[in-house]
C-alpha cells in the first residue's frame, strides 16, 4: 500500500554544536575461539551502532511549508488531517523551526488527565530516530511503538489495535529509516549464510529477511539497503492492512495505514 508523499527542501546548515552528531569510536577485539554464534552477535552490535548513512530516495508531488504548527482541535478523526500534520511538522524539522521544543508544564498537567493521539507510529528503535522530533509533535500527540527495524512482533501489533480501537486514533505510520542496522544486520546475514546467534535476534533476523531477499531480487548492490529497507517498510504496511481488526476501521473510513522512511543526512521523511 503506497502513497504519494512530498519531497522537503534540505536543511542548509547545521547552526550549533548541539546539532552536530556525535563520532563514537568503538575499539575491536580479536577473540579467534569466538563461537559463530558469538561473532554474530559482536556483528549486529556494530551494525545496529551505525556506520556510514545512505541518502534518501524520494519522490513528491510538491513542496510542504514549513510554517507555524496549526491551531487544531483536542481530537483529529480525519486521516488525511492526521498525515497532513506529519508533513507539516517534519518540514519544519526539516527547516530547524521546530514548535515544540519546550514542553510546559500546562501541557504536562493537560495530557495527565487522558490522551488523545492523531498517530500511531510504528517506528525503528534506533536513537537516532525519534518520532516526536522528526515530526515536531508535542506530549500526547503520536503513540510510538518502536522495535529494532520496526518488526511487527504480536505484542507490537496488539499495542496498534489498541491505539485504534480504544484511542480512535486515524493515523498508522510505518516509520523506517535509511542505513538501518537491524536491516543491515539482516542483510549480511542473508548474503554470508551466518548462522543463528542462538538468542531472539534471530526472530528479527527472521521477521526481515522476506524484504531482504526481495530486494537483493530486484535491486542492484549500490542500492540494495535502500531498497530493503523501503521493502519492509511496505511489507509491514501490507500486513496492517490485512489485519482483520485494522482493515474495518480502514473500510470505514476511520483510519489511514501509510508508509515512510526518514533520510539520516537530511531529516526529510519520505511518504510512500
């Protein structure tokens, strides 16, 4: 299930010290009586760590604004409204004009007393992602579900329906990211048959590899990490869209089920 999203301007510069991303060095060590099972593990630690960021494939149909946050109401039903507010707010990301970097005390003592999110993201658990600051959103706006390379495990999925179905929230996105190392990580283990490392890695490893193997199918080596991780993006769309629960609310008109992924190197989200 794709949609047609829209392609943001770059951020030109980087003003101060705070948005400079920190260079870990991480020293290796020679262990030669490592067990396989060892060294696949030493592996994802230093894939999923980072490395080197690819750039961002999109594709838009215009340009969004980055302008001031919008007045909205407490709660948003339209879908569409919903997935306007990720654009607009990832623009202004985008553009280092951000709303809401305070969060007052006001907000704070409002949100204590329930919630009501316009989105539910389903997100990478990498720190270099994190939904609220890619998509300027405030306490109580977005209902973040994140794991490693965003995989859609049973207790993810359950926390999904509940946001729908007790929420009411009219907005799913599935956030993926460029240079993800849990896809990285999969990818490496498909193209060198490693073995499993024998902990639950392995069912993240398990949960990707459908993805990974499309692409390596129809991609080329340059842009074969790109393209997985666009795959699994899309596979984990289409498996919301097949859930029983989440496909009447869609039929309904209650909700949306959309696909991203989010450039490292330029902060821009991608619609797919």
């Amino acid at each position: 299930m794709t949609r047609q999203g829209s392609t943001l301007p770059a951020r030109t510069s980087v003003a101060t010290a705070a948005n400079t991303t920190d260079t870990v060095s991480r020293s290796s060590a020679s262990d030669t009586g490592a067990s396989t099972s060892r060294r696949g593990l030493l592996r994802w630690g230093a894939l999923l760590g980072g490395g080197t960021l690819l750039a961002a494939c999109g594709s838009g149909e215009g340009e969004v604004v980055a302008g001031a946050a919008p007045e909205r109401p407490e709660e948003i039903t339209d879908p569409d409204q919903a997935l306007d507010l990720l654009r607009q707010g990832n623009a202004r990301f985008v553009a280092a004009r951000e709303q809401h970097t305070a969060h007052t005390i006001e907000r704070r003592l409002h949100v204590a007393s329930g919630q009501h999110p316009f989105a539910i993201v389903l997100a990478c658990a990498d720190s270099r992602v994190p939904p609220e600051l890619v998509f300027d959103q405030g306490l109580g706006d977005l209902f973040v579900v994140r794991t490693a390379g965003q995989v859609l495990a049973p207790p993810v999925l359950g926390s999904i329906q509940y946001g729908v179905e007790h929420l009411h929230v009219p907005l799913i996105l599935v956030l993926g990211h460029e240079k993800c190392g849990a896809v990285s990580a999969t990818l490496e283990a498909v193209q060198t048959g490693a073995a499993a490392t024998g902990t639950a890695i392995d069912s993240l490893v398990e949960a990707i590899r459908p993805a990974v193997e499309r692409a390596r199918a129809g991609s080329d080596e340059d842009h074969l990490l790109a393209e997985a991780v666009r795959s699994n993006v899309t596979d984990e769309v289409e498996t919301l869209v097949t859930d029983p629960l989440l496909a009447e609310a869609v039929a309904a008109g209650h909700l949306r089920i959309a696909g991203a992924t989010y450039d490292l190197d330029e902060d821009v989200v991608t619609f797919l």
